[in-house]
C-alpha cells in the first residue's frame, strides 16, 4: 500500500476533486506544474508521462494545452474522475512500483516524465528506487523526469520525512540520471538549499 492510500484512503478522488475546485475557486493558480512543463519544452507536440496522475488535474490542463499526456495511477477512485473530466484522455491503472516501459502505451519513450503531487514521498516504502529507476526507463532519449515534493512535514500530509533529495538524487544517478535544474517552487523560485520544497529536473547522463 502506498503512503498515500493509507493516509487518505481508498476513496480519495472525489475528496481531492473538490478540495482543488475550492482552491481554483479562491482565484489561486493551479497549473503550476503545467506551466512548468510549458516552459521546459516549449512547442507541443510533446508526449508526457504523468506518473501519479491522479485525478488528471495536470494531465488535461496538459492536453488542453496541445500535449499528449498518458496519465498512470494506482488509486481507481482518482481515475474515475480523471476520466469523467476528460473521456478521451489515456487514464491507466498501474501500480508504478511494477510499470514496464516497454508496455504498448508507453513505446517510443516520452518528453517529459512527471512525478507532481509529492508523488515520490508518497510511494509505498522500499519501493522508491526501482519507481525512479522504471520512470527514467520510459524516458525518450532527450528526455526530463520532473519531479516536484515537500522535504519537510509543512509541505507533506504525513507526520515524517521519508524521502531526502540526497536519497532521491542518488537513485537518480542508479537510474542514469544527473540533474539539471531545481528550483524551490513550480514558478522557478531558485533553490536555495532550505527545507520546504523541491522541484527537480533530471536528464539521462552524456
């Protein structure tokens, strides 16, 4: 079980739907991430990975946007709304911890990879690097794993910090990894080597 499935349960997609429509409704931005990816590769058309996907709020802002987006997770009830919100949109059911790059819908690699939504902490234990080393796998040979997570309890909805950027880094470079860019937040905020939150840009090594 993931961390996430045991702290927000088995039906958490309607829950974390209406929890980002409130947010959206306050007037706050909530495509950070899909401006993000906007800025890393300009000019659609480019294939996404949205690992994680949820409830698709990156993905379809994504493919509105010109991009093709395969989204992937393991929680059912996030897929349900993913794929009322969007029908047409490729809305799969994997467990990220057994994904196989070389699957049909994943042939010929993708752009951008993208783990958003504190998605590495929230992994179930152990099982994280082998994830990253299965992302970098569905990677095209330009490619970015971008992935954006909270170093402390103040940007994590759990009581401990299981995952430090050492330890991702590391399973990065066990991936054929080396990063790129990071920055502190999805606008670009450079960072600065503080607690808080991290987003990381990681490219297959020369």
């Amino acid at each position: 079980m993931t961390r996430w499935s045991r702290v927000a349960g088995a039906d958490s997609g309607e829950d974390y739907d209406a929890r980002m429509a409130a947010w959206a409704e306050t007037g706050q931005d909530v495509h950070g991430e899909a401006d993000f990816v906007a800025g890393l590769i300009r000019q659609p058309p480019v294939r996404v990975l949205d690992a994680g996907c949820g409830s698709g709020r990156v993905g379809i802002e994504l493919r509105r946007r010109g991009y093709e987006v395969v989204g992937v997770d393991v929680e059912p009830s996030m897929l349900t709304v993913a794929r009322r919100h969007d029908p047409n949109g490729a809305w799969l059911l994997r467990d990220l911890a057994a994904l196989e790059p070389d699957e049909p819908a994943f042939e010929g690699g993708f752009d951008v990879v993208l783990a958003a939504g504190n998605l590495v902490p929230l992994l179930s234990g152990g099982t994280e690097a082998d994830v990253v080393r299965r992302l970098a796998g569905c990677l095209a040979a330009d490619g970015f794993l971008v992935a954006g997570f909270g170093l402390d309890v103040e940007h994590l909805p759990l009581d401990d910090v299981p995952v430090t950027l050492d330890d991702y880094d590391g399973w990065c470079v066990d991936a054929g990894l080396v990063l790129r860019e990071r920055f502190a937040t999805w606008e670009r905020t450079p960072y600065d080597g503080q607690p808080g939150y991290a987003v990381s840009v990681h490219a297959r090594s020369a």
